[in-house]
C-alpha cells in the first residue's frame, strides 16, 4: 500500500489570465493544476499589434496591459498557421475565424494536397516586473470536411500528427499534445521552480 505523505498541499499560486476567451482558460488551467496553479480570467481590452508571428503579438499586449494592471498576470495570443495557404489565417485566427470561418478555410483549400498545418501559442508571463514569453507548437494537418463537437475555433479542421480525430473530436488528446498545453506546460514547470 502507498504510504500516506504527512506534506500538507501548499496554497495555490493565483495568477491573473488576461483574456475573453473562457475556452483558454480552461484548457490552460486542466494543465497548471497540476503545478499548484490557479488561474482568474480578467478582461483588460488590448488593441492587439500587427505582427508575423503570436509572440509578438504577446508581447506587446502584455506590455500594453502591464501599463493598466500592476499585477502579475499571464495571457496568450494563438493561431492556425496554413503551410499551403502561406501561414494564413496565422495572427489573423480571430478576424478569420469571425469573418469565414472552419467553412471558409475548407474552401480556400480545395484542391490543395499538401495540407500541413501548426497551430502556435505564445504565452507572456509578467511576474514581478519581468516578462517571459513561451512558445508552443502542435504540428498536424487540415481535414477535408469538418468533424466533432468539442473544443473551440479551428478545433474540428485540424488533425494533429498521431492522431486520426480532430482536436474536435478528442479533446483528451488535444489536452496532452496541443500548442496550448505545450507552452503552459513549460510556464508550469517554470513557475514550480521559482516556488
Ligand atoms: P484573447 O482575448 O485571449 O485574445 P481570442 O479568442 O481573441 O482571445 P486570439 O486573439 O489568440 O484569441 O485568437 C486566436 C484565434 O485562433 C481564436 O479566436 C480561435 O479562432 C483560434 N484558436 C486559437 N487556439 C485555438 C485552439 O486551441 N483550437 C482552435 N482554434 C484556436
């Protein structure tokens, strides 16, 4: 029998998640419980910048929010990277997502073989005045049609490598190998060590 530790849990961290969108949040926080880890989703408006890539656009939300709350906190800005449609909708996920939608991608698509896709997360912390920004990457591909219910966005268009569902159809599997649980996974194992 596994003998019972006399070690009382710790109190958890709370950290701030600046963003509108629950869906993040409880993705992230399924992967920072394990770390001890609360998080708090706060809405402070960012204009978001234009930029190539999701770590900068991070970036400079997280320094624009860092002038409206002194706190620490953590956000992130995420994209569907299309390798045949030359990274698009990329740092244009929302606006694309909003304006065309899974549909939309579907068809700018049609006809297209290689269909090689990455979603990416940057995530920026700000804990005690310092930033550091992560990244994480899930490699997959874009389905022909639409499958499964569950997730978010992009979610029933994109097939991860080593799997034959949709992040959509397999959110257990979406948990363990996204961009999303990637980069928390990292800024877990780095808040862990500052404790
Ligand atoms: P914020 O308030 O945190 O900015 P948001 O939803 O506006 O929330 P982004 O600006 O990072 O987030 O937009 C990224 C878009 O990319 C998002 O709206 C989805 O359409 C898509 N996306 C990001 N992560 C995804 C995921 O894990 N699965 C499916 N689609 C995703």
């Amino acid at each position: 029998m596994k003998p019972k530790s006399n070690k009382k849990p710790g109190k958890p961290l709370v950290l701030r998640f600046v963003t509108s969108n629950p869906h993040k949040v409880e993705e992230a926080q399924n992967i920072l419980k394990g770390y001890g880890i609360k998080l708090i989703q706060k809405d402070v408006n960012c204009d978001e910048i234009r930029a190539e890539d999701v770590s900068q656009v991070a970036y400079a939300c997280a320094m624009l929010v860092s002038k409206k709350f002194k706190g620490n906190f953590v956000l992130e800005d995420s994209g569907l990277f299309v390798k045949a449609l030359n990274g698009f909708p990329g740092v244009y996920s929302k606006v694309a997502y909003g304006k065309i939608g899974t549909g939309g991608i579907l068809r700018l698509m049609r006809g297209c073989s290689d269909r090689s896709a990455q979603f990416r997360c940057s995530v920026a912390l700000m804990l005690g005045g310092r930033m550091r920004v992560i990244t994480g990457i899930c490699n997959g591909t874009i389905t022909h049609a639409a499958k499964g219910k569950g997730g978010f966005g992009y979610d029933p268009v994109f097939k991860p490598h080593g799997s034959k569902k949709t992040f959509a159809e397999d959110l257990v599997y979406k948990s363990r190998v996204s961009h999303r649980s990637r980069a928390f996974r990292v800024l877990g194992r780095l808040l862990a060590k500052k404790r």
